[in-house]
C-alpha cells in the first residue's frame, strides 16, 4: 500500500478489463478518473510504494478496483473502502 496514497473514491470502480492486455492501475489516487496511471504521481513526490501496480489480464470480465488505494490485495477492492466516509475523500489515507 502507497503511504501517501489520497483516497480517491469509498467505493470500488468497477472495469471491465481485457484478456492479454496489461494495465497500470492507479496507487496514489492522484490520477484522472482514479483507476488508470496517468503520471500523475510524478508531480507530488510520491515514495516508490505509490507507483501503478501493473496488471497482466488473463480473463476478459469486470474486474472492482480499489478507489480508496488502501486495500491489502492492490490494485483489486478487499473491502477495506468501509471505513471511509464522504470527508476522506482527498485526504490521505
């Protein structure tokens, strides 16, 4: 988990993600929209623990990514997003 990660959402996104494709999925919550890297992370000095996590899509079907970035099973939803509420949205995790 990405110590200075940002919560982007509390709840998950869920995506329908492609067999074959690789993806960079979002750690630091900074990125437009939250699921896919867009650099974002390169402008607030984010430790190496925040970079995107790639993934390598062996099943084409909808897949709940983690939008609150401090799931234990990145970059997929465990749950952990319960214990956010509205306010933390923005704010570290």
């Amino acid at each position: 988990m990405c110590n200075e990660a940002i919560v982007f959402s509390n709840k998950p996104n869920h995506v329908t993600l492609q067999a074959g494709e690789s993806y960079y999925i979002c750690q630091c919550g900074r990125s437009n929209g939250g699921v896919f890297c867009d650099g974002s992370h390169e402008d607030s000095k984010c430790p190496t623990s925040c970079l995107p996590k790639k993934v390598e899509i062996t099943q084409t079907k909808e897949y709940s990514i983690c939008m609150c970035k401090a799931t234990k099973t990145p970059p997929f939803c465990d749950g952990t997003h319960k214990v956010y509420t509205e306010d933390d949205i923005g704010k570290n995790v």
